[in-house]
C-alpha cells in the first residue's frame, strides 16, 4: 500500500511538471502526457487517502488548461467534475482547500461562459470568495485568488473566439458594480505581487481587460488609457515564447482599437493591428483562440480601411475574417459573428469598387440565414444590413432588418446604450423609409427609456449631484403618499441619500490617471464601488415608491396627458427642430393632446445661419457699447433720448439684424400665431395681450423669438404686438409652477437687492448702486419690505442667507457662464462669486422672483446641443417661479432704465394699497412694459435693437 502511495506521489508530481511545461511552451502533447498520468496517479491513490484531493486537484487543472487550448466541452466538464470532488474530500481547514476552491471557481467561470447558465456564475463566486477569506493576507497565493475572484463577474474580459465576449458576460449579470470590484480586487493583487513575479504580466493583463470591460460600459477615456497602460506594461514582463503572448498582445490590440474608435487617432489603429497580427503570428494552428484573434485583427484593419481608404486594408481584412470563418467550426455559437464580420468586410469592398465577388454573395446569404436575431444588435451588422437592403431595394431585407433592431433595442438583457442605438436606427430607418408608420413614436418612446437609463446614478455628473443634492425639500413635496407612515418613512430615506450620500459621489473615478500610485487608485476604485452600492440603494427606494398606488411614474418623464392637464391659461409652444424637419407642438389648456403646427420654411441649417449673423452683429456692438461705458465714465452727457449711434451693418431693410428678425417672423412665430388664432392687440380692445411660452430647442435655444417681427418698411408688426413672451427650459418648468401655486410666508416677503460695480478683475459697471438705490426707494414708497447691500458690505454667505430671508431678489452685478461645467457659472461679488450649484443646493422656499441685471445671464452654451444652460434657467432650477435676464451682455444705461421701469410698473398698486406685499405674477407684463419704454427712446437702428432685444423673461 506504501509503495503504490509513493508512486501515485511521483506520478502526481510527473504530472504536474508536464503542465507546468505545457503553459511555457503550448505543446499540447506534453499535455496530454500530463493528464494520462495524473489520471494513473488518481486511480492508484485509495479513497480516503490524505493526497486523493490533490491529486484530483491536479488532473482538474489540466482538464481546465486543454479546454482553453481547444475548447472542447468535455474537458471542462471533466474539470469541473474532479474539481468539485477535491473540495467535498478536503477537510474543512486543511492549507490547500482555498487552492482547490479557487480552481473549482475559475472551471465553473469558464463553464460559464461557454453554456451561460447564471447558477454557474453564482458558483464559481462562491467558491472563489471562499479561497480568498480562507487565505491570509501576507499569503504568496492571495494575489492569483484575488485575481481569478475579480475575474468572475466579468468572466475571462476577452474571448478567444470572439472579438468581445466581454460584453456577453456583462449583458448577462448586468452588474457595473462588479467591474468595479474586479478592477479593485486586481489591483490590491498587484499591490501583493513582488516585482519579477512570474504571474505578474497576467495580473496586468486582466487588471488592463477588466478596464476596457468598464470602458465599453462607461465610456470613460480614463478607463480605456488605463487598460492599454498596464496591458502594455504586461506585454513589456512576459518572457518571448511565453504561451500566454498572443493572449496578452490579442487584448492590448483591442484596447488600441477601442480608444481608436473613440478618438480617431490612426497611430492607435496602427498599434492596434500590430499588436493583433503578433498575436496571429505567435498562435500555434489548431488553438482555440486563432479564430477569435484573426476577426479582431480583420476588424481593425477594416476600421483602418473606413477611415483611409486604402483598399490594400480591406483585402487583408477580408482574408483575416476569412481566415476566422474556416477555423471555426460548423454549428459553433461564435460562427455567425465571424461570417456578420466577413460579410461586412466584402460590403465595404463592394461599396468602394461596385465589385461584388460571388462569395461576398455567398457569405452575405450565409449570414441571412445564420444569424440569430439575439446577434444583430451589433451596431456594424445593423447598418450594413440596412444599406444593403436600401441599395438592392429589397423590402424584405429591409423590414428584417427593422425587426431586428426592434429585438435589440427591447431585449430584456444587454448594454443600455447597445439598445438606445438600435432604437434610434430603427426610427431613423421608418422615417426615411416608412414616413407614416405610427412604430416611429414607439422607437423613440424606446430610445427616450434608455437616455434616461444611460444617464442613472452610475455616471453621476456634477448637474445629477446638484439635482440630487438639492433634492429634499423638492422630492419630499412631490412624495405626496397616502399615508403619513409611509410619506415620513421613504421620503427621508430618499431624502437622506440624495442630500448627503449622493451629494459627492460618482466623480472618482474621473480623477484617475495612468501616473497615479496603485495605493490612490485603488482608494479611488473604492469610492466608485460604494457610489455604485448607492445607486443600487436608490433604485431600491425608487421602486418602493412607485409600488404605491397613484405614484407609478415618481420620478419617471411625464405622460403627454399629464403634462398637458398642468398647461396654465395660455400656450406653451415646444419648437422641435432636426436635420429632416421642423415643426411646433402647442400645448393649450383643455386639450388632451399638443395641437401640431409645421413650420416647412425652417431648418436646422437655417437656425444655425441666423444665429452666426447675430453674433456678428453682437461683436460689433459690444465694441460700440465699450466705447459708450468709457464716454460715461468720462462723465460724457447724452441727449435726453440716450446714445444714437450711426447704425451698425448695412442700412435698409436688409440690415443683418432686421433680416434675422425678419426670418424668424415669417418661417417661425407668425405661422404658430396664426395657428393658434392670436389677434394684433388693437383688435382685442384694450385688455392685457395673452401669454405665450416659448420653449425653444437646439440652435432656435439662441436666437430671440420674442422679438421676431418686421422693424423696416410701412407694414411693421412683432411678437409683442400679439402676446407677451416668455421662455421656459422645459415645459414642467412651467406647469409644475402652474400648478404649484406659491404661497409666500409674509415674514419671507419682500425684495433683496445688491449692487456689485467694481469687482476686481472685472470691467466697472457704473451706474448699478444709482439703479438699485433708486428701486429701493420705490419700493419703501410702495411700503413693500426691502433691503439692499452693496460693494463690500456683502458675503456670498450672507446673499444666500438673504435669499432664504427675502421672496425676491435683484442683483446688479456681472454674471460668468461656464461651458465646461454649468453649475460653476456665478455671480461675481467683490467678497468672491455666488455659484449657481450653490445655489441650486439652498432650500429657498419662498422663492418667488429673480431680476438678473447682469451681464451673461441667459447667453448659453453653443457646444450644449439641446437647451441652453444658463444663470437664468439656473435660477428657475434653484426654485424661483420666474426670473429676468439677458441673452448677450447689456449696456449699464439701458440695464438701468429696464429696471427701474420694471419695478414701476410692479409696484404701481392697481386696486388700491399694497400693505407692505410684493407679488411677481405680472413680472412678464412688467418687463414687456418696461422694453417698450425702452425702444420708445430709441431710434429704429440694428444697434438700438441690440439694445433692447435681450431682456427676457423666464418662468411663471
């Protein structure tokens, strides 16, 4: 018995010298020798025997190691067979069971993979989380637990036979948070692995694939830059001849790819296909992994060909994927990826030379009928599919094809934005081909779901934190539950979370670079994964909350309906404007749906023309205005009619701004006018003139709706000569307003105002303490509560400590946009800047009206592509009912006169005295009448347009 107990010894020891060459060298008939004798070192070792674990250990591991040589399902069966046997007869805390659990966890990741049964992925964590908590911490193994545990979730990042099955395993747990553990686990492995250590280039590699893992989910170009950093690194350690090579050169070549498809940088592309053809080169025939490794080389050299043209690159493309289709074999899950991938190919050649060779036809047909639909969410099959059918004008293919993306874009599992992107295709394609289909609506209903799930808690911005931030008092109001318990119960856990947990996660991540120590990265990879455990925490509350009758959709987009049964007494008009379309949907009171009025005369292109020739115009009268604030300061004198400037750009009717104005008026506001039936105010006999919102977006964000008219000629007619215009950044700005009716506390009552006119290393504003001075004294006349600071004498604490005290405030001060980061543009004081996030975080309940006489107040951002973020639509975001601003900078004089006209017209009493009130609610009508006093003054000049024309007003 002792002597067949030594032998079975030496043969487990024989054994496992045979696979430790095979993973030097990938001689596969050293590794069957291996698995042949530990095979005969497992039958003569006795059951019960202190070595039989080991010994099956062993023989499970080189099962393990052909499988990922060949791919042959048996063996990983075999593997997990014996595996899960060495553990069961391991006794609980005997030195090697946390080897054998983390081996019986890495077969059951790899099972996985292979068959995709969910049971196998829970497994092979299990089993390998026991490894590493069995495992002390200065333990020479603990890096490769660490490592293999922190490959689980992501399941081996890169596939051997495809060119990401990465995205497989993540479409199937769906879990960022576990990339984010595997990338922590990986590097406290690498912070436990000595320098030289020969497992050291595989840590790497898995560290670098589990951050372009992230990278395909976040779109981060910190993640991406980080994975080809310690890929390449990885690729640097590992000895030549090493097996493990192509492996390693096979997943830097896809990183380059990655970051080249995000940048365009053809010196990316270039690595990349040298990488790959390296990997080609080094894989021995017959290895599983060949085929995977020629469509990732084809892939990138098609990419190549996309971009330069070159037709040398997609010859070799098409002999990569040929290469990839006739080394995989018939009936294999990875073989309609490889023939979607070589079909591809030879449309790309047939598209360039109109040559389409007899087996494109072949392999475009064998893709048809390959295919599952489950596949053809790849954005590339998708399009090429949609341009074949389109070129062949086969309707079949082209309904397929739709089909197909349909399946995609509602597919219970995969990446949000996989799906948004098959959404909005298939809309794109039923517009162009399909006009009339009512499915348009639906996809994009579709694409809409998805924006708002891409947008969630995982890729928390500076804006989602200040929202969430300042959440409390806003989210409690809306939690308006049916009981008290219930209000009180998930109202402060929602509360609590956004105002302190939420406040500054998500942004750690950013802050990464390639250079930072492991020790801060790792810290930071922390704070990404508790930020991630609060997102899960607060879907958790969001669901709690929508599961109570009437509150299905808390937090969720409005309903048409619903946001139509909050549209106050007048208009709301969205103006939708495309590359195809243009048209306006007026939302009016009493109807159930938005009333549709096409605007055919108007496009994209010429939003974005008009736009160009105001800021021309702009930058001509900025100059002029300079000079007119240096005049002043010299103590010039005016006319009593103010500056009369010779006008700026040609004269005529055909002067710049008077043409845009013109434009806008005939192409945009006079059809949705007359669509809505509104009359010239001398047929309405009098009475004040309605109210219209206008809520503008993409470019039409810029141009000044509001002042649309015809200024030249006999027949002159504007906007203001039938409503009185308002803006809105969304249409719930408005109805929640409308239907929130603000109930100021009397103590709250009253108007705030500061004068800020010499704020160091800004231009003087003279004139701002005389306004501000002067509105105080109307408003002490008018017996309305009022305060006002200037210069020095304010803090931005004590402005926010006012605007908590005061309903209304007016600040006269310069006013700085950032593009960058919206909610760091601010208010400069002399004591510092107020910052809209700061504001936008106080709770200002009484918030009712904000006169912004500042420069840069509503100017926008042209790099925002959707709606102008600004100081004044941030003033709304911070909670007040309605606010004055400005489009472009304004002159002081002009600033001063609106001013106080303004609040001349709101504090006149119309039925007798006020006591001591201040209400906003005709703070539109104040401004209209305020800029009509203003253009009575001036001349019919594009310089006296630019004048006036920026007063806007927004909200309530």
């Amino acid at each position: 018995m002792e002597q067949e107990s030594s032998f079975s010894a030496q043969l487990n020891n024989c054994g496992i010298e045979r696979l430790r060459t095979f993973q030097q060298t990938g001689d596969l008939s050293e590794l069957a020798e291996g698995i042949s004798t530990l095979r005969q070192a497992v039958n003569l070792t006795p059951h019960g025997h202190a070595d039989l674990p080991s010994c099956l250990n062993n023989l499970g591991a080189s099962f393990q190691a052909r499988y990922e040589r060949t791919g042959e399902l048996s063996d990983i069966l075999y593997a997990i067979a014996v595996q899960q046997k060495s553990v069961d007869l391991t006794p609980h805390g005997h030195a090697d069971l946390p080897s054998h659990l983390n081996n019986l966890g890495y077969s059951l990741a790899r099972r996985f993979e292979r068959i995709g049964e969910l049971s196998d992925i829970a497994d092979a964590i299990s089993a390998q989380q026991k490894a590493v908590d069995l495992t002390p911490h200065d333990h020479a193994h603990l890096p490769a637990w660490l490592n293999n545990l922190a490959m689980v979730p992501t399941c081996e990042i890169v596939s051997p036979t495809s060119e990401s099955l990465s995205s497989v395993a993540i479409n199937r747990t769906g879990e960022l948070s576990d990339i984010a553990s595997s990338i922590s686990m990986l590097q406290k492995a690498l912070d436990l692995t000595p320098h030289g250590h020969p497992y050291l280039p595989m840590l790497l590699n898995n560290l670098g694939s589990s951050f372009e893992c992230r990278y395909e989910r976040t779109n981060e170009l910190s993640d991406i830059a980080d994975a080809i950093s310690v890929q390449g690194k990885g690729v640097d350690l590992i000895p030549d001849g090493h097996a493990e090579l192509p492996t390693l050169l096979n997943n830097l070549g896809n990183s380059f790819r990655c970051r080249f498809e995000r940048t365009g940088d053809l010196s990316d592309i270039a690595n990349a296909i040298s990488a790959l053809q390296r990997a080609v080169d080094l894989t021995p025939h017959g290895h599983t992994g060949l085929p995977g490794r020629f469509n990732n080389l084809g892939t990138c050299l098609a990419r190549r060909f996309q971009r330069t043209g070159e037709l040398s690159d997609i010859g070799d493309a098409i002999s990569a994927h040929q290469k990839a289709v006739d080394l995989t074999p018939h009936g294999h899950t990875d073989l309609a990826g490889l023939l979607n991938n070589l079909g591809t190919s030879f449309q790309s050649r047939y598209e360039r030379t109109g040559e389409l060779s007899a087996i494109a036809r072949k392999q475009l047909i064998s893709l048809r009928t390959a295919m599952p639909p489950t596949l053809l969410n790849s954005s590339t099959s998708q399009t090429h599919s949609t341009s074949r059918a389109i070129s062949n004008r086969n309707t079949g293919d082209l309904e397929t094809c739709l089909s197909h993306y349909k399946a995609a874009a509602i597919s219970v599992v995969g990446p949000p934005q996989d799906k948004l992107e098959a959404a909005t295709r298939r809309a794109r394609a039923l517009i162009k081909h399909f006009p009339q289909s009512p499915d348009i609506i639906t996809s994009f209903e579709t694409a809409l779901g998805q924006v708002a799930l891409i947008a969630g808690l995982e890729q928390t911005s500076g804006l989602n934190k200040a929202v969430a931030s300042s959440g409390p008092s806003r989210t409690t109001s809306v939690l308006r539950l049916t009981t008290y318990e219930v209000t009180t119960r998930i109202s402060h856990r929602i509360s609590r979370m956004s105002s302190k947990q939420l406040e500054d996660a998500g942004s750690s991540r950013s802050q990464s670079n390639v250079d930072m120590p492991m020790s801060e990265k790792i810290s930071l990879e922390n704070e990404a994964r508790a930020h991630l455990g609060l997102a899960r925490k607060w879907e958790d509350l969001l669901k709690t909350a929508r599961a109570i009758p009437g509150f299905e959709s808390f937090l969720k987009p409005l309903s048409c309906s619903s946001l139509m049964r909050g549209v106050p007494e007048s208009s709301i008009v969205v103006i939708n404007i495309a590359d195809r379309r243009c048209d306006a949907l007026a939302l009016l009171p009493g109807l159930d749906k938005p009333l549709h009025i096409p605007l055919p005369a108007f496009s994209i292109k010429k939003a974005s023309e008009y736009r160009n020739v105001l800021a021309s115009q702009l930058r001509e009268h900025h100059l002029r205005a300079r000079e007119e604030q240096e005049n002043l300061l010299r103590d010039v004198q005016f006319s009593a009619r103010g500056v009369r400037p010779a006008p700026i750009g040609r004269d005529g009717e055909n002067a710049p701004v008077c043409w845009v104005l013109l434009n806008l008026w005939y192409e945009v506001v006079k059809p949705i006018l007359d669509g809505l039936g509104f009359q010239h105010m001398h047929q309405t006999g009098g009475q004040l003139p309605p109210r219209l919102w206008w809520c503008p977006t993409g470019p039409l964000s810029f141009l000044p709706l509001h002042a649309a008219g015809i200024y030249r000629g006999s027949n002159r007619e504007s906007v203001s000569d039938y409503v009185v215009s308002s803006y809105t950044p969304t249409v719930t700005a408005v109805t929640e307003r409308a239907k929130n009716r603000l109930s100021v506390d009397a103590k709250a009552s009253g108007l705030f105002l500061t004068s800020q006119p010499n704020v160091p290393g800004a231009s003087p504003i003279p004139g701002t303490t005389s306004e501000v001075r002067a509105i105080l004294k109307r408003a002490e006349e008018s017996g309305v509560r009022a305060m006002k600071c200037e210069g020095e004498e304010l803090t931005v604490g004590a402005c926010l400590m006012r605007m908590q005290d005061y309903s209304s405030i007016h600040l006269a001060c310069h006013g700085s946009q950032n593009a960058t980061e919206p909610l760091r543009s601010r208010f400069l004081f002399h004591r510092g800047s107020l910052e809209l996030g700061r504001i936008i975080q106080s709770d200002l309940k009484n918030a009712d009206l904000a006169f912004l006489s500042a420069c840069q107040t509503s100017t926008g951002e042209e790099k925002l592509s959707d709606e102008a973020i600004h100081l004044t639509a941030g003033m709304l975001a911070a909670g007040y009912r309605r606010v004055i601003g400005t489009m472009w900078s304004i002159g002081d004089k002009p600033a001063q006169e609106v001013a106080i006209s303004f609040y001349d017209y709101l504090l006149t009493p119309l039925n007798g005295a006020r006591n001591g009130g201040f209400d906003g609610a005709l703070s539109a009508f104040a401004l209209d009448h305020a800029t009509r006093r203003l253009r009575l003054s001036l001349d019919d000049s594009e310089h006296s347009l630019l004048t006036w024309i920026p007063f806007v007003h927004f909200g309530c």
